[in-house]
C-alpha cells in the first residue's frame, strides 16, 4: 500500500511542523508468527501477506516491513483500538486484538525554570501475535495432523470451538490449541510427532483432546458475524476470561462413515507422519 506524505508546512498534531520528505511512522506494529504450541513464542520468520484493520478507522494505512519482521499501522489516532488481523489467501485464521495507541506527541512544552521539560511521548506498541493454521490451507507432506468438523449434539457446525490436544515437541510434553473457523472446520497440526526414518511406520497412537464451545450469547454473535464476534486475545486466553466464554465438552471422534473410532473416552486417534480425519461430535 501507497503511504503519503504531508504538505509542505502542514500542521501536525501538538507542536511541531511535519517534514515534507518524511512519511509517517508507524504507529502500531505487530511480528505475526506462526503458532507452534503452549508456551513457546512462535515461528520464525514472520508471517507476510496478511491484512491489518483497524475497525471503525477506515483512514489508517497498512504497511509492511520486511526487514524488521513487523506490519505495522499508519494514521492511527489514540485511545483504545481494536484491530483485526485476517489472510486473503486463507493460510492462517483470523484474530483480533484491542490496542492502546499512545499520543502520537508530546505535550507543548510550557514555560518555567530550566528544569522544567515536557515528558517524552510513550513508545507506539510493538507486539506478537502467534495464528493459528486455517484449514482451508494444504498441510506439508509429512506433517502429524488431524482435520475435520466439529459438530453438536444436533449435528450443525460448530464456528469458533476449541481445541487442546496433548502432544509431544523435542521429546517433551506441550499442548496444542487451535480453534474451529467459520464453518466449524479445523486444522490440529502436531509437529513434534514426526515418525522415526529409521523404523516402520508407526500404528495410530492416542492424545488426550479437550474440547470447548462458545457459550450460548457468543455462538448467537458469531453466526451472525464472524469476525465482528471474535473474541479479544484468543492466543493466550487467561483461564478466567475462557470459562466466560466457552463450556467443555464430550466428544466423539467419527471417521469419513460417521463411524466412532475406537479409542479411549476423551482422546484422539493419530497417525505420525500423516494426516487423517476425524469429524468431532461434542455433547
């Protein structure tokens, strides 16, 4: 996207004259990585390609900055913001988050002894932000992973259902949390479960899964629009703010025939090194 400078002379905020020659720095920047699991700060290198909006701020600009690993917002006023982060080409889910963008100037310095300077202006935010893949997009070859649908017990979709699966990564225990998209469809990626070379292919092995939906009044919301109902600061959810939110509960794993699969109650079944399917009903 284009970033236009100022007029010549044109006044900005506060107290100093903006530089003709100068484009506006960016006010807020985000370093969008890909989400691995609980606990650890995500892959590098950052995500490209992505869309930032700041909702109700038609005005504000994206910008991308490669070298920093960051994109970033221009003309972006201060006070609370809540911006949404989505993919066009739909390899990762959408996610939101609300912002404090700082005043962009310091106060007018005012007159009095020597001593007395205006305080300098707060640093614009600097944050990272871990997604999710979405379905919609191809899963590597050799990847451990799981899709399919999660359904309730009256078999419609389930929009924006969590995920928490039991894993392993560099030979210790991690949870993975991903969430359903739109249409109730999931990708539970497991990249620390990758098969041996060295030894036969090894046979379905079970991990612990829990499931959660949204509660009644976020369900109704997301329905009616789903990126407008998305829940705040999903990566990372303090445990009080998710009980608010979502419910656990049971499921059952169906493979392609809507057949149960035999596993124990509460867990699911994998493949190292493949991906398989299998639909959820909860409830």
């Amino acid at each position: 996207m284009s970033i236009t400078s100022p007029p010549a002379g044109a006044l900005q905020t506060g107290w100093r004259l903006a530089s003709p020659e100068a484009a506006p720095e960016p006010i807020l920047g985000l370093r969008l990585l890909r989400y691995e699991a609980e606990g650890r700060p995500g892959a590098l290198p950052a995500i490209t390609g992505l869309r930032l909006q700041a909702v109700g701020v038609p005005e504000a600009t994206m910008v991308e900055d490669l070298r920093a690993g960051l994109t970033c917002l221009v003309d972006l006023p201060p006070g609370p913001r809540r911006i949404l982060v989505t993919d066009p080409a739909r390899r990762f889910l959408p996610a939101a988050l609300t912002v404090v963008v700082p005043p962009r100037f310091p106060p007018r310095p005012t007159l009095g002894g020597a001593g007395n300077t205006a305080p300098r202006p707060a640093p614009p935010p600097r944050l990272t932000l871990r997604l999710r893949p979405s379905p919609s997009r191809a899963v590597p070859a050799g990847m451990t992973a799981v899709i399919g649908t999660l359904r309730d017990a009256a078999g419609r979709t389930v929009a924006l259902g969590r995920l928490d699966c039991g894993s392993v990564m560099e030979g210790r225990p991690v949870r993975i949390v991903t969430w359903t998209d739109a249409e109730g469809r999931f990708a539970l990626l497991l990249p620390g479960e990758a098969p041996r070379l060295d030894q036969p292919p090894p046979p379905p092995r079970p991990r612990l899964l829990e499931v959660a939906l949204p509660v009644p009044g976020l369900a109704a919301a997301l329905a009616a629009d789903f990126l407008a109902a998305l829940p705040d600061d999903l990566d990372g959810m303090e445990p009080v703010r998710q009980e608010g939110l979502f419910h656990p509960a049971a499921f059952r794993p169906l493979d392609a025939d809507g057949q149960p699969a035999e596993t124990p109650a509460g867990t699911l079944p994998i493949r190292p090194g493949r991906t398989i399917r299998w639909d959820l009903l909860a409830g």
